[in-house]
C-alpha cells in the first residue's frame, strides 16, 4: 500500500505535469473515441429501425441496378426478400430446387407489383455443375442486389455423430459454398460498374458455438466472417456487403407455417431487413432480433445462452409439433 501512495505522489509532482497531462490527453481522446463509435453504432441502428422503414435515410436499390437475385426465394426468408425487392422496384431472379413453388411467387410478384420475374430453378447440394447453368441465367441481368438466402440445417438436438454426412455434407454447400459461388459470379460486373450489393443470410446461432446444431453454427459464422472480409475488401469498390442474423422467422425450415410472439413473419422480416441495407454491416434485420441478440450476448453471456437456446429448441421441437 504504502509503495502505491509513493508512486501516486511522484506521479503527481511537478516533474511528471507533462506526462500527466499526454496521460489525460490520450485517455480523453480514447474514451472519445469509444463514445463516438457507440453513437455511429446507435445512429445506424436507429437509422435502420426507425427511420428506414418509413423511406427516411433508406438507400435507393433502384440505382445499383434493375435486378435483385435472391436464392431460395419460393418460400420462408428468401420469398420475403424477393416480395420486398420487387415492392421497391427490382425486377427478381427467384432460385430454388422446385419450378411449381417459384412460379407462385412469380405469380404473385407480377400481380402484386407488375415486375419481370426469372424463374430458375436449381439444386444447389448438386455442387460446382449448377454454377454454369445459374450463370448462363443471369448473365445478361443489370444485377443490384444478390441474396445469399438459401440454407439449411441438421434439425434440432443431435449430437455430431447422428448426423448423415451427407447432411452436413449439404448444409456446407448450400450455407457456405452457394455464397461463394453466386459471389464470383455477380461480382466482376458490379465492380465494372463500381456498385453493387450482396446480402448473405447468416443466424444469430453465429454469436456462439452452438452444441448439438455445431456445423450449422459454425457455417453461420463462416457467413459473418466471410461477409465482415469482403466488405472490407471492396467498401472501396463501391460494394455494400452485408451480414444478415436473424433470430427466429416463421418458415418452414423451423417448421412454423404462421408468426407466433417468438418468431416474425417471414414477409414482414424481408421488409424490415431489406431497409437496414446500406446502414448497418451486420443486422439482425428486425428490432425484435436485435433485442434478443442483445440480450443473449450482452446480458446472459455464452454458457447460458447455450443452455437457454437449447431448452428453447426443446420447447419449440414440442410446440412446432
Ligand atoms: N427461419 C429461421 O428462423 C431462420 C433463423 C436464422 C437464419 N435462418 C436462415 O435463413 C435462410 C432461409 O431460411 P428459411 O427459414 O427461409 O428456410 P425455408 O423456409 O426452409 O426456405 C428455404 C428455401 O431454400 C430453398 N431450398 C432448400 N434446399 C434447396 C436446395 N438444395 N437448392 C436450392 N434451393 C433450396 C427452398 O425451396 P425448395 O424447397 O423449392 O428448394 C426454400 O425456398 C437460411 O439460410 C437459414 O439458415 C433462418
């Protein structure tokens, strides 16, 4: 004790002022700083949440293109993003393995919205082989959008050796390597036309590694990851990337033909989603899921995340029954 009140005084002599006041300086610019970028942070979530829905601050998608690409678009997530892209003006290129879903969607985008719409349907656990066909699709388009959307998982509570390998096998090429691929082939011509904007589905099981869901929340973080790089590297590009985390959404993949308190409807998920893009990097893509990640990473930490997500996923497997 008494060594720490000697060191205070000769910190506090006159012999060290200037060391005191470069200790202030650096400590009020640090703290500034970190104030700032918590408001830049809240600015654009407010800006994302509040005022975007309204048309307010939101960017014009209309001017990076005329079409938006989304991939498993017949139904859930990608359904919503295409309905929504098609409401603000894109003409939609709608990917999924079955031609009888699409065409509903087709359907109701042109009755809805008078837009074109292209109908390709595709596999994509087929592997590399689909890319030429996808590509020889789209190559004529004016793409401004891509949506990553497309995924699966290895359905709830198993462990790692239960699963198929060719589940796992498929949840990597439809999470991750769907991404990659679609990315090379929409990126040379946005970077010719210096815009352009990708949009990859991600999870909020990315905050943590989710035991007995591990390959589907290790391939959300790969998402996050890959996202969070590429932005960095073409931000200068004039390429917006953007991470999208949902929590819970209606859909059939969690096995919810209708919105509940605990999960949003899928249409009104794409709206709110598609206004966040070109205000925040990393979204959750409603103010509900923002509030549950929040709460998650923030207030409960990792260990009791995990066990809540996975009581929920219990109680959800029942209640989804
Ligand atoms: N729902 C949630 O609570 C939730 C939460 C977090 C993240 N997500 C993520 O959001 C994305 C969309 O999920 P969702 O809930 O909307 O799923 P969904 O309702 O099951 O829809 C999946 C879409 O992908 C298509 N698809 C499935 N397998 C395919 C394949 N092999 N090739 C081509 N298309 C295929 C499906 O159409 P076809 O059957 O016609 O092929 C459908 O259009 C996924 O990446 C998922 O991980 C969802």
């Amino acid at each position: 004790m008494e060594y720490w009140n000697q060191a205070a005084d000769v910190f506090m002599s006159d012999r060290f002022c200037l060391y005191r006041n470069i200790a202030a300086v650096i400590g009020t610019a640090y703290v500034l700083r970190f104030l700032l970028k918590k408001l830049w942070a809240l600015s654009g979530g407010f800006c994302a949440y509040f005022l975007a829905p309204w048309g307010i601050s939101r960017i014009n998608i209309k001017k990076y293109g005329s079409w938006a690409v989304v991939t498993g678009a017949s139904e859930g997530i990608g359904r919503g993003y295409a309905l929504e892209l098609a409401r603000q003006g894109l003409n939609v290129a709608i990917m999924s393995r079955s031609r009888e879903k699409l065409e509903k969607v087709e359907e109701e985008i042109r009755s809805k919205y008078n837009r074109d719409v292209r109908v390709i349907p595709v596999d994509f656990s087929e592997g590399q082989s689909v890319y030429d066909d996808i590509q020889a699709e789209i190559s004529d388009l004016d793409i401004a959008i891509l949506v990553n959307n497309v995924g699966t998982g290895t359905g709830n509570d198993l462990f790692f050796g239960q699963v198929d390998p060719l589940q796992h096998r498929k949840v990597i090429e439809l999470n991750c390597q769907s991404m990659i691929q679609m990315t090379h082939l929409v990126l040379p011509k946005m970077l010719e036309k210096k815009k352009g904007i990708i949009v990859n589905i991600a999870s909020v099981v990315n905050l943590f590694p989710l035991p007995l869901s591990n390959v589907y929340s290790a391939s959300k973080i790969f998402v996050l990851y890959f996202s969070t790089a590429l932005q960095t590297e073409y931000k200068s590009k004039g390429i917006i990337v953007q991470c999208n985390s949902p929590g819970y959404v209606a859909t059939q993949l969690i096995g919810l033909k209708k919105a509940t308190w605990w999960a949003v409807d899928p249409v009104a998920y794409g709206r709110s989603s598609v206004a966040t893009i070109g205000l925040q990097h990393h979204t959750n893509g409603c103010l509900y899921h923002v509030i549950q990640a929040f709460i998650y990473k923030s207030l409960l930490g990792q260990k009791t995340s995990i066990i809540i997500m996975q009581v929920w996923g219990k109680f959800k497997q029942n209640w989804t029954k």
